[in-house]
C-alpha cells in the first residue's frame, strides 16, 4: 500500500494499524496526530510531519530515513523507530522545543 502526495492537515489518526508493509510516500502529514496506533515496519518517505505528533501506541521499527524531524511531538512514543545518524540532531531540536527549554544566550537580552 502506498500514498502519494496526499494531504492531512489538522487530523487524528485513531487506532491506525499497519498491517503488512506500508509506506506513506510524499504525504503532507503537517499536524497531524497519530493516536494509539500500530505503525510498527511501516515507513515514511519525505513527507511533511511538521508538528506531527505520536501519542500512545506502538512506533517499533517505523522507519523515519529521508523526513525533517526537527519539528515532531510525543519523541518519547518513537522508542526504537529508524532513522538515519544525521537526523540525530533534528530529534534534538524537536526535543529541546517539547520541553520548552531556554537557552542561557536568550536570558542575556
């Protein structure tokens, strides 16, 4: 299964189930939050997941390679998804946003 340069905005994904291997390809993602779903092996390619957000569920070996992470919610659901070593630091900057962190630098001004 496969879908191509589709769009959800603003939505809710409920109990998604993966079955078999699926691939979202090319799709606007933006805001979108996946809620108690299985998307185990399944794998995102160059998508738009600005702002998505992963809620309870189960993320096991979804691959995330070739996607800007930098803007994802829920980082503590995505326990052992794939990704590549360079998306290391946009999973950084997602997690320093989630946690409304201030920077030192920021309080000087």
């Amino acid at each position: 299964m496969s879908s191509s340069a589709s769009a959800l905005r603003i939505g809710t994904l409920t109990r998604v189930r993966a079955a078999g291997p699926v691939i979202f390809s090319q799709c606007s993602l933006r805001e979108t939050t996946f809620e108690a779903a299985d998307l185990s092996a399944a794998a995102f390619n160059d998508c738009d997941l600005r702002l998505a957000e992963f809620d309870s569920g189960t993320y096991r070996s979804l691959d995330l390679r070739g996607n800007d992470l930098s803007q994802l919610r829920g980082l503590a659901s995505l326990k052992q998804v794939i990704i590549d070593r360079a998306q290391t630091l946009q999973l950084a900057e997602a997690l320093a946003a989630e946690l409304d962190v201030t920077y030192g630098e920021d309080l000087e001004k």
